[in-house]
C-alpha cells in the first residue's frame, strides 16, 4: 500500500458539447428561468426522462474519458499515449486537480508537480529574473527552493546575460527554455508532463531530454504525455494507450507502442497514385509495390520471406537523369538503411528513356526483424530529389514462432538477419576410466 | 540495459533520493465533488508564498505598464477630492463636521479608492487568470486575494498624502488612532468578501463585469463620503451601517479627525455585515471553484 504512488478506479470526465466556449450569460438564465415552468409542463406531458437526463438523452454530452483505472508505484515512469483527442490531456488535469472527475476515485500519495505547458503565468512585462520567481512559485515551489536553485536554473537557460531584461525582448527560443529550466528544476514526488518536450531548437530539445531521463531514472514518480513515441519508449517503464476515452492497451512500452502504430497506420503491400500522367508533370510516380519474391501473391510477408519492393514512375522529360532512393525505417523510428540503386555504368551521364520505369530492389529474406517497416521514397532528377514521398509505403512484417522455442518476448534489434554458424567440438576432455560406459 | 542492472542503479538511486520514502506523504483524493466542500484554510497557508508573488506581480506589471506609475495612486482620489471639494464643500455647502471640507472629503475617498479598485480587481481576476486556472492547480481563492492585497500599495501612497494633508491644515490625530489598521482591515474584508462573490459569478456570467461598473458609482453616493453621516436621521443610522463601507468611511474620519463620537450602532452592523458577506462568498466560491477551468 505505502509504495504506491497514484491509484486511479474507474474514472471518468463528461462534458458538455460546448461547454468551454459558450458563456452563460445572465440574460440566458433568466429566459431559461422564466421559461422552465412551461418546458417542464411540456416535458411531463411528453413523458420525458428527468430535468438532468434530457441532456443526456439529446446526446449533449461528451464523455471525454471513461472508466479509467491503473495503479502507479513509486519511482515508476507511465507514459501515456493516443491521439488527439483521445482524452490525454483531459486525464492530466484531473491528476493535476485543475478540473475534477465526474465519475470514479483516485488518490495520490505525494506532492504533484505538473506541467501542461511551460511558462504559466510568466508575464511579458517582468525580467527573467522575477519571472522565475513566479513562476516557480505557480508551479509550487518556495522560495527558499528558487533561491537555492536560482543560478542553476539561469545556466541551464542559457540567459545569463538577458535575466534583468523583460521577457518581452526575448527571442522565442530563449523564453522556451527559461520556461522550461524553470520546470525542470521542479522536485515534487509525482511529476505530471505534458508534451513539454516539444520547444525549443534540437539542441535544447537534446537537453531537455537528458533532463527528463535523469527525472525519471532519479527515482520520481513520472507520467508523460507526448507523441514522441521513441522518448517514451527510452524512459517509460510502462505504457497507457489512450483511445476514445478509453483505455485501449496497457503494459510494456515496446508492446503497447507497436500495437499503437499499427492501429494509426494501415499497412498494404500496393500504392497507386492516381491520375493519368501527363506530359506536363516531366517526373511522376505511379506506383509503389511489395511483391514476395517466391510469386505467390499471398501475404503475410514473415522474417523469412524475401521480397522485392517495386516502385513505377513515369519520366516525360528527355534530358532527365532519373533514379530513386529510399529509406526503411521500423516501427521506432530508427532508420534501418538508406539505399539507392548501385552505379550503372550503362546509365552513366545517359538520360533516362521516356515512359513508365520500373525499379526493383530485392530484399532478402531472414533480414528485417518483425514489425511495422515504412519506406520514405525519393526520385531524383539529375541527381536532385524532385519528389519526396515519406511513408510510401507501409508493411508489417510477421513472426513465426519457429525458432522462439517458447519465448514470446520482443526479439530485440533492428534486424534479424540468419548468419552462418557452425558449433564443432575442439577439445573433449580425457575420458577416465569407469566413468564412460 | 539488462534486469540485474537496472535494479541495482535503482537501489543506488533511492540511496541517495532526498525523497524520504517512509514519512507520511500528504494523500489527495479525487472524486466527483458532492455539494458544499469546506474551506481548507490550511492549504491556504501552504500557497502564501504563491498569493504574496501574485500581489507583488499586480504591483509590478501595473507600475511598469504605466507612464505616471504609482502617481494614479494619489492622482485619483486627489482630483476626485477637488472636484467633491469645489461642487459638494464649496457650491453646495454640504457640512463636513467642523473640519475643513477637503481633507473631510479626503480621508474618506483614501479608504474608498481602494475599496472601488480592490472590488474592481477582483470581481475580473479569475476570468483575467483564465490561462493559468486551466493549466495549474492551486486554490483558486489565491487569486481574488491577490487583487485585493495588491491594492494596498496604491492606499498607502494616497494615504502618505492624506498625512502630509493633515499636517498642512494642522490636525492631530487622537488617540483614537491606533483604531485606524482594524478600519483597512474592515474595508479589505468588504472588498474580499464582494469580490470572491462577483469573481466566481463572472467566470459563468460574463455580465458581472458591467454590473460591477455600475455597482461602485452606485456604492460612492451610498457611502458617506461627499457627505457627513450625520445627514441620515439617527434612526436609520444602524441600517445606514448595512453598508460596510459606512462603517470604515466613519472609523477612519474617527479614527484620524478625532469627529464626532465612535460610530457605534452602525460599526457594529458594518462588522457583522462583512462578516456574513465574507463567509458566504468564500464557501460560494469553494463551491463553484471547482467548475472553474471547465467554464472559464
């Protein structure tokens, strides 16, 4: 009992349709007053359901999460995903305690940190030196707590010499990271993040991501909202996939995160791109293709099946040099290899022939792991990529379960090639006697 | 990183962690609220800190936005004083009790000017806040108070040229003066006590706004301020203390001009007045907090 940090049963949030923007105004309240009797007389005369069901039954709800349950120990990191609007951010607020649950219990042993944006009621106006203060202070520190962390915090900014000027003058960039060295440095128990990582040039993003590493390798209990799947997946020890409202999948990040992207993107094994070619588009693609090399037309490609990935273009412009390139990625977003055709010589500084080109490239079988695999295409005029084409294709690849021997854990790697091996026996140790029968 | 590692840098982790796991750490419950919720003034207590750099933020931003600063401090009730001075003292010849009219109309609008801006403040903080109640939690009751609190910095420069007023025309304060903290203290509970009632009711009605307006001009001419209270017949002087404001107009003339006698009667409704004002407003505001980043 005493090492959990967040228990969560069956909660739920309704809201109205429209809610969040319309006002009421005075004005509408009286009419609705004034009008209530009538309506209420009519409404019995109907038979309807009860004053507070009419709503519901109008469909003027929303259930922005629903039944919502999981338990969070001390020191874990959750990651939660989904898309927009699956009821994230709804699911934040009220572990933050901004907005309450209409429906379940939650509790919380701890302070709570949260941060559902960064720079929360900085004010334009102030330096950044008094900006951190309240700002600090919104987020719930002491000000003893901002004294001490003071400089710390104008380092990892990297706006030394800008902390006495208003905000105001800052570039973008550097209120970003003021704001988020500010919420870095925030030490509660429980750390509620939201998307937080998406600021600032790469660099700082880098930064950023090395402190939340430490955050949530320091022992804090964590729980991270952010639609970097591979941030997720490096620092979540477990993974909430949100959808519609609902929890749609639970468990190990590695899991729940492919199950995630192969719901997102439908994988096929053909892509056309419609249209009659004309002469005026010089360069265009057709077509994109995953073809299992054995000729039967049959899917599902496993580990072992050899493929050639097949893409048509059509090349209208006599003076071209076209060719194309392509990168595969898996489901991590790891770039698996960048390929193109090797040098022809027969092509050297020759233009393509005009009409629909075809290239092929064979891709062996033991060689991809299992998984999603998407192909970002590129083809090249003259040796400059005149049409980019990410996520031309996307397929999954299948398991078998021969060489598992029982174990059904994620095999691990960004490939899974079937190499040569060879065992042999190189020195036997000398029987003695009685023991060898 | 593999099983055996992964647990031993946790272990080393928790070694060093200044998170003492085994003291008692503050439990929250969430759950669907149920109609009145108390007050929870200790948690109050916990954001003082938050509520000082709220106040302190109000002060500042609205200093530096200015090109005058903090002379509309003394600006306001100055001129307001002229105008009383030159159409009620002068033209109308309304009795101010024995002392000269202006610092009579003076020392009255110190009191009120910061009752009309704290209440004003107020009454549109939370829905000026509406970024930071829908991204953070703290008690909301921070932000009304902040409001009110940051107007006392523009009372005590109008209140710096009511002393130098009083030197000038040559009057002492009595005794009586060490009254003078519980009168302020009187006239920030009616602003708190209005305001978290108007604040709460502006983030669902937008109208408030106006009526807020409308509300202080009305407020002025009910208050004792161009006019001695004598003017109220005695027997209505009590009822006359419904409105709080009566009661701080007439302690602070009593409290600095030595006028008259203690307002007692109506003191005493003025008091319990706020009272039930303040009280109701803070539990109508825990009540309708809750909706707060939902509606606003």
């Amino acid at each position: 009992m005493n090492d959990i940090a967040v228990r969560i049963e069956g909660v739920g949030k309704r809201y109205r349709i429209g809610q969040r923007e319309s006002y009421k105004t005075l004005r509408d309240t009286l009419t609705n007053a004034v009008g209530a009797p009538f309506r209420r007389l009519s409404s019995i005369a109907r038979r309807s359901s009860a004053d507070n069901q009419r709503g519901v039954a109008r469909g003027e709800y929303i259930w922005a999460l629903r039944d919502i349950s999981f338990d969070l120990k001390h020191g874990e990191v959750l990651g939660v995903i989904g898309r927009n609007g699956a009821g994230k951010s709804t699911l934040l607020k009220i572990l933050s305690r901004i907005t309450r649950p209409t429906e379940g219990y939650a509790e919380i042993h701890g302070r709570v940190g949260s941060l559902l944006e960064v720079g929360t009621g900085f004010n334009p106006e102030l330096t950044g030196r008094e900006n951190i203060y309240l700002n600090g202070a919104v987020l719930g520190m002491k000000k003893a707590e901002i004294d001490r962390k003071f400089d710390e915090i104008v380092a990892f900014a990297e706006v030394e010499q800008f902390i006495d000027t208003p905000v105001k003058r800052y570039s973008s960039g550097m209120y970003m990271r003021l704001a988020f060295a500010v919420a870095a440095h925030l030490e509660p128990e429980i750390l509620i993040v939201d998307e937080v990582l998406a600021v600032g040039d790469a660099e700082f993003q880098k930064k950023c991501l090395g402190k939340m590493g430490d955050v949530a390798k320091g022992g804090r209990t964590v729980l991270f909202v952010s639609h970097n799947l591979l941030a997720i997946e490096n620092l979540c020890e477990q993974v909430i996939w949100l959808k519609n409202g609902e929890i749609a999948r639970q468990g190990s990040p590695g899991q729940v995160i492919s199950n995630y992207l192969q719901s997102s993107i439908s994988p096929s094994t053909e892509r056309v791109w419609s249209g009659l070619a004309t002469a005026r588009e010089k360069i265009r693609l057709q077509c994109v293709r995953l073809r299992p090399s054995d000729g039967t037309a049959s899917v599902p490609i496993t580990v072992h099946t050899a493929f050639a990935l097949e893409f048509e273009y059509w090349n209208f412009d006599p003076t071209a040099y076209v060719s194309v390139s392509f990168c595969m990625y898996n489901e991590h977003d790891i770039l698996l290899f960048d390929i193109c055709p090797p040098f022809d010589p027969d092509w050297r500084q020759k233009p393509s022939p005009i009409g629909l080109l075809r290239s092929i490239c064979h891709i062996p079988g033991d060689f991809l792991n299992d998984g999603l695999h998407r192909v970002d295409l590129i083809i090249l005029r003259n040796h400059v990529p005149v049409i980019l084409e990410p996520q031309a294709l996307v397929f999954h690849i299948q398991d078998t379960l021969e060489e598992r021997a029982g174990w059904y854990g994620e095999w691990p790697g960004a490939i899974r090639p079937m190499l040569t091996w060879e065992t042999n026996l190189s020195l036997s140790p000398r029987p003695t006697t009685g023991d060898v029968v | 990183m593999t099983a055996p590692e992964q647990a031993t840098s946790r272990i080393s982790v928790d070694a060093h962690n200044d998170i003492p796991m085994t003291a008692a750490l503050p439990v929250t419950i969430l759950r669907p609220s149920r109609g009145w919720v108390p007050l929870n003034l200790r948690e109050m207590w916990e954001y003082r800190e938050l509520l000082y750099f709220l106040a302190w933020r109000d002060i500042k931003v609205r200093y530096k936005q200015t090109v005058l600063g903090a002379a509309w401090a003394i600006i306001q009730p100055f001129f307001t004083m002229v105008v009383f001075s030159i159409f009620f003292g002068e033209l109308a010849g309304i009795p101010s009790g024995g002392v000269p009219y202006p610092i009579f109309a003076y020392s009255a609008l110190v009191p009120w000017m910061y009752f009309a801006n704290a209440l004003t403040q107020a009454s549109n903080s939370l829905v000026g806040q509406e970024h930071m109640i829908t991204k953070v939690y703290f008690p909301r009751l921070i932000i009304p108070m902040a409001s009110v609190l940051a107007g006392l910095v523009d009372f005590a420069i109008s209140f710096a040229v009511l002393v130098g007023m009083m030197l000038f025309y040559g009057i002492m304060p009595m005794a009586a003066i060490w009254t003078l903290p519980l009168f302020i203290l009187l006239a920030t509970a009616t602003a708190l006590g209005v305001g978290v009632w108007l604040s709460a009711l502006n983030v669902q009605y937008r109208d408030v706004r106006y009526v807020v307006h409308f509300l202080v001009q009305f407020w002025l001419f009910a208050t004792p301020i161009a006019y001695p209270s004598s003017l109220v017949p005695e027997r209505w002087r009590a009822i006359y203390g419904l409105n709080p404001m009566a009661g701080v107009v007439e302690g602070f003339r009593w409290a600095l001009l030595g006028q008259a006698q203690a307002p007692g009667p109506l003191l005493v409704v003025s008091v319990l007045t706020v009272i039930g004002v303040l009280t109701s407003g803070l539990y109508f505001f825990r009540r309708m907090e809750e909706t707060f980043a939902d509606v606003v």
